[in-house]
C-alpha cells in the first residue's frame, strides 16, 4: 500500500529509545524476495551503506558497490537477484532494491502529526468547510468558502483564500499561500513558502504607462503531486493553470500563467515556464531549465539542465543546450 500524502509529509525518524525492531524474515514478507543468510537477523533501523552501524539495513543497486557492501557495518543489505554472494553476508535479494528500501524507510518511522483539530490561534471563517479529522495549526487563516477535505494537514501561517477547494489527505507546509478560487486534489504535498495562484505576468502599454491585466481565471492541481518549498504557480488569465495528477515540482520552480502540466512529470529546481506553456505526460526538466512562452514539451520529451528551450518538443525527443537543440544533432558536431 503507499502511503497517503499525510503520512509521508508528517512521520519523522524513530527516536532510539523507541526500540523498533523487525527480524529480516519480517521485512521479507512485507517486501518480497529472498534471504542469504540468517533471517532471523534483527534489524533496528535503516541507514545509507556507509553510514550504517550494527544492525541497521542499507542497500545496493549496482555490482560495482561490492566493495561498499563488503565494508558496511550494516546487519543485512538489500540487493538485486545477480548480486555476487559474499560470505558471512547477510542479504535480501529482490528485483527492486530502491523501491524494497523506501517500503521499509516507513516501517522505522512514527508520525509527528499533531492531533486533529483547530489551534486556538488559527483564524477559521465560519463559512468555510473542514472535512473530519482536519488539522489547522497555528496562525494558519482559512478565508469564507473554502473547503479542505478530511484529513488534510494545514500548517502554521497557511493562508486559504476564499473559495479554495483542498482535498482529503494533503499537507500544506507553513507560510504557503493558495489565494482564492484555486483547488487542489487529494494527497497533494505542497511545502513550505509556496505561493498557488497569485497574478499572472500580464501588462499592455499604453498612454507612457504599464496597465496590468486582470487575471481572473484560477489554479488547479490535480490529485498525488508535490510542489517543493517556495513553489510559484500563478493563476491563468482566462481558464486555468493546471497541473496533474501525479507530478513532482522541486524548490524554486515558476509555473507561469495557462500553462497546463501533464501527469507524472517531474522538474528540478529553479525550472521556469513562461505562459501558455504545454507539457506531456513524463516528461522531465534538469535544474534551471526555461522555456519561452506557448510551446509544446511532447510526452516522455527530456529538457536538459540549464537549457531554454525557444520552440517545441517532440515527444520522446532530448534536449538540450542554449538554445535547446536535440540531443542526437550536438553529438554528431
């Protein structure tokens, strides 16, 4: 099962006084695979291999950690099925080592979330709507109609505009803005400093002077996606800026106005997007990559680190470069 997005924003490591410990048959039956070893091997937490100390779990993806894994002071180690034996080495083989990994990352840990419930400073509009089992700390203010879905975690100094919809099982981290008429869906995690919804970039000249165009249209982010810490996603000028299901957004990234965002898409931090931009699903950006306004990124298409990108993108293609130019052409220069 995966985790909801509130549990995974909101367990913290287990402290040592609390004990936990698992036999290595344990972990088995919750991830799969088979042992090298004894599996009644205690393990008491989890650690990068050379960090690891005495009955800790670590793991390796690659044969050429042999001699990582051979140095390890880690109980066991979890590998894939074609990883060498090595004697007196306890180890747990199976097809995905990173993924077995991160299941059992969350059987070491506890929740810090605090109890359901409104802190006595927050500032809650009679009007709005909490869900059951809604948390709202400290100083967080929560504008007319807006509704947050059960379970949601608001964190401190949260501001929710008027008419925002929030769904069940997300975590807003503290001082995040989501100004009025946006929506968010299920399980999404937006931390810390993030703004949703401000203004879109938009002026006419006229009579020596900018006037600043209304932006009247608003946000939506679909349901399982994450934005990193002081996130900007402005509101579309007519219609919405969208983001879908499932997309991952480092720190520091701009979305700009009527840009949609397809699903599973991932970008590194400082990315930015001028407006109307579109992009496919799976498609991924390198840190500090941009892109120029109304162009298409094509599905699975690939932005490399700090290019800007000035025309479309085929889907599947690899770019890169300033200006952004197909990967195959820049190797054959």
């Amino acid at each position: 099962m995966v985790p909801s997005a509130r549990l995974i924003q909101q367990h913290q490591p287990v402290s040592p006084e609390s004990h936990v410990t698992y036999t290595l048959q344990a972990i088995q039956s919750r991830v799969g695979g088979t042992v090298d070893g004894d599996p009644a091997t205690r393990i008491t937490g989890v650690n990068a291999l050379e960090l690891a100390r005495p009955g800790e779990l670590s793991f390796a993806e690659q044969e050429k950690l042999l001699p990582e894994v051979e140095r390890t002071r880690a109980a066991a180690v979890i590998v894939p099925p074609s990883f060498p034996k090595i004697a007196g080495r306890t180890l747990l083989r199976v097809e995905n080592p990173r993924l077995a990994f991160v299941k059992i990352i969350y059987l070491f840990q506890r929740s810090a979330v605090s109890a359901p419930g409104v802190h006595r400073n927050a500032v809650v509009s009679p009007e709005a709507q909490l869900g059951e089992g809604v948390t709202i700390a400290e100083c967080a203010v929560i504008r007319p109609n807006a509704r947050i879905g059960s379970g949601t975690v608001i964190e401190s100094g949260v501001h929710i505009g008027e008419g925002v919809t929030i769904g069940e099982d997300c975590v807003v981290g503290p001082n995040v803005v989501i100004r009025y008429g946006c929506s968010i869906g299920d399980r999404v995690i937006i931390h810390g400093g993030t703004v949703i919804g401000a203004d879109g970039f938009g002026y006419v000249w006229t009579e020596g002077r900018y006037l600043k165009i209304p932006q009247v249209g608003n946000v939506i982010i679909e349901d399982d996606v994450e934005l990193g810490a002081n996130v900007c996603v402005d509101r579309a000028t007519f219609g919405s800026t969208i983001i879908k299901r499932g997309t991952k957004i480092d720190n520091l990234v701009q979305i700009a106005h009527n840009d949609v965002i397809g699903e599973h898409v991932t970008m590194s931090g400082q990315v930015g997007l001028a407006g109307s931009v579109t992009v496919g699903d799976h498609a991924a950006f390198g840190g500090k990559a941009g892109v120029v306004d109304h162009v298409k990124i094509g599905e699975r298409a690939q932005v490399g680190a700090a290019s800007v990108v000035t025309k479309s993108v085929a889907p599947g293609e690899v770019v890169w470069g300033y200006p952004a130019r197909p990967i195959k052409e820049i190797k054959q220069e």
